[in-house]
C-alpha cells in the first residue's frame, strides 16, 4: 500500500444544476487534474471536495475565481484492488481506535485502488500507525 497525506478542497456551493460544472471548469481550464472527487448536497448546498494534482495552484485559481474554500489535510491511500483489502485497513483503523470521518474512492490502476480517508486531528498519530502496520501486513 503506498500513502500520503494532501490537501482535499472542500468547496461549498449552491445545490443546483451546473455548480459542479463552474467548479470542474475552473479548475481544468487551469489544466489542473483531478486525483479524486466527492460531492454531497442536500438541497440547498452542496460540498465539492477534491484532491489535485497541483495543490497550490488549485487554491489560487478557486481563490482567484471568488470561489469560497477550505483545506484539511487527508490521506490518499493506493489498496490491492481485492476483495478484502478495504476490510483490512478499516480492522486496523478499529483497532488503534481511529474513528474514520470520511472515506471515498475509486479505482486507480489495473490491481490498484485509490481510497481517501479523513480523521479527527487528534486521531491522526494513531491512523499513521494503524496504516504503517496495514503496510507491512499487504
């Protein structure tokens, strides 16, 4: 398993028609790639987190754009692509007594899966560990 840790974007918007397209369009008219997206709305805003290739940069096109944003650090994690994997990293998690905020992937290479995994700041030490030994366990 290879990690770590970057910046995600939370961008809050309008939950409507389009908004994500302002975001996207922002963001690769600028030629910045995505390495992960994840929004969430419930009717009336709607959370557009991301992770790029180009952490600065991508701020200062939002920030330019007056495209409202905040950062939290997270880490991006490359599983085995089998059945089972995502199992054994979250047994681990458990185990150091790590409370997962929020997960989200996505198929990477051929084998490989790309999993992005936020924690509580005071969980952070203890999630380092719980994925070293996930690491040396794959």
């Amino acid at each position: 398993m290879t990690k770590k840790t970057v910046a995600q974007i939370s961008i809050p918007v309008q939950d409507r028609p389009g908004t994500l397209r302002q975001v996207l369009r922002t963001l690769s008219n600028e030629s910045i790639n995505l390495l992960a997206v994840s929004a969430e709305g419930n009717g009336d805003v709607c959370f557009v987190r991301l992770i790029t290739d180009q952490e600065e940069k991508a701020l200062q096109v939002l920030d330019k754009a007056g495209l409202p944003f905040f950062v939290k650090r997270v880490f991006l994690a490359e599983l085995p692509d089998k059945p089972g994997a995502l199992h054994r990293l979250t047994d681990q998690l458990a185990k150091e007594g790590v409370n997962i905020l929020q997960i989200y992937g996505t198929s990477h290479n051929e084998g490989q899966c790309r999993i992005v995994l936020s924690f509580q700041d005071d969980d952070e030490a203890n999630a380092q560990k719980a994925l070293e030994r996930y690491s040396s366990k794959s």
